[in-house]
C-alpha cells in the first residue's frame, strides 16, 4: 500500500471545498486492530460499530467466520496483545457480536483520527486489512487526519474521496428518526472531541433505548456511506 497525502488530482474545487468531505482509506490490521484475529482466523469479516464507540474505548465488533467456532474467535481476540477485555454479547444470526476493551495502537489511532474532526462513518476489516469510511468537515481536516493515519505506520492507503453536499440530504433516504438522531447528536455535541454527551444520555433525551439509538446511527451511516462514496455498497473486505 502506498503511503504519503493526497495527490493534486484528488484535490477539491472551490465550490467543493465549502462542503464535508468523505473518505475511504485502507491500513492493514498489523498496524490498526486485530492482527492476531486475522491471522487465526484468515476468513473472518469484521464490523466494528463507531456509532457506539465509547470514551472508555470499549467498541462493538460483529465477527462472521465460516471456518472458526465462537469460541476460537473468542480466545483469538483476547490472545491479541492490545486486547485488555473480551465479552460475548450475542448471535445475531449473521455473525457474533463481542463487546471489546483495547488499548495500545488501536486506542492511539482511533484518538489521532478523532482529534481531526473527522468521524468514522463505518469500519470493516477482512484478509488482515481494515477499510475505513470518513466523514470530514472540509479537504483540510481529510488532509489533516490522513497526515495522521500515516504517522500512525499502519500502511495507508486513500482510496477514494467524495463530497457531502449538506443541501442534498434528502438523497439518502434517512426515516424522520435517523434525522431526528443524528441532528439531536450534533447539536448535542456528540461528534465533538472530547464528546459533549454519551450515547447514554443522548438516548435518554430522545426517549429511546441505547441500543435503538445506536441502531438509528448504523443504519444512518449506511445511507450516507451509499449516498457519498460511489456505489458504497460492497466496499472494503467481503
């Protein structure tokens, strides 16, 4: 994977430059999370879940492997060094969902990314390589927190950058409650760094389970990752 900014062609336009930024990038599992997972189990696909990402680094992760028990997956993930806590949550018929604690570099470079303005729409990570979908304010943040990534020596790779245009929202097919969600979640400050509100609290504002908040969130993300990122569907490690 070539490392190093963006080069002039993927650079914006000054109409473009007014409006959020999206960006697909590639690391290896080697230099982010979970290399020991991937090199056990070379089959699995993982999704981490950043809409209920906490402040206490404990992630959502939802494992599908057709060749690894629940139990291997299981003591895969606590034989990783920058594991510190592994709990099975539940079968959700289309993989295992695990709660997990780390600490290490997974920790240090999911803070360099969000002490650069930028969101992690969605993470998925297959054949010991992550693809990571983010969300920017502008081309200076998606600079700022790609300069980051590599800093990080994780093997980056920018695979592609797309344009948010906040005045085309409509286009993304969100329900009334993911927009109620996700607006109460930014004017809350929940995308702020340091966060202003946990998922907790903000769920409790809208009247809501957590979970049925984090669910709005992942389901959101989805639309806008298919909405910004060209034919999002199918994009990183099947």
């Amino acid at each position: 994977m070539g490392e190093g900014t963006p080069t002039a062609d993927t650079r914006p336009t000054a109409a473009a430059e007014a409006d959020a930024t999206t960006a697909r990038i590639a690391v290896t599992a080697a230099g982010f999370a979970l290399g020991t997972l991937f090199e056990r189990a070379p089959d699995a696909r993982v999704d981490l879940e950043p809409a209920i990402a906490a402040p206490d680094d404990r992630v959502l992760l939802v494992i599908r492997t057709d060749a690894t028990s629940q139990s291997e997956v299981a003591a895969a993930l606590r034989a990783d060094p920058s594991v510190t806590a592994v709990e099975y949550l539940a079968d959700r018929g289309d993989g295992w969902v695990f709660g997990v604690a780390w600490d290490g570099q997974p920790r240090r470079f999911l803070a360099r990314v969000r002490a650069e303005d930028a969101t992690i729409l969605s993470a998925r990570g297959g054949g010991g390589t992550w693809t990571l979908q983010l969300l920017l304010p502008d081309r200076d943040a998606l600079t700022r927190a790609y300069e980051a990534i590599v800093d990080c020596e994780c093997g980056t790779e920018l695979e592609r950058i797309g344009t948010y245009g906040g005045g085309r929202g409509d286009r993304f097919d969100l329900t009334d409650e993911q927009r109620e969600a996700l607006v109460a979640a930014f004017e809350a400050g929940y995308y702020e760094v340091p966060r202003e509100v946990t998922a907790a609290d903000l769920a409790d504002r809208l009247g809501i389970s957590h979970q049925a908040l984090s669910e709005r969130f992942r389901r959101a993300y989805g639309q806008i990752v298919g909405g910004t990122v060209v034919d999002g569907r199918g994009s990183g490690p099947e």
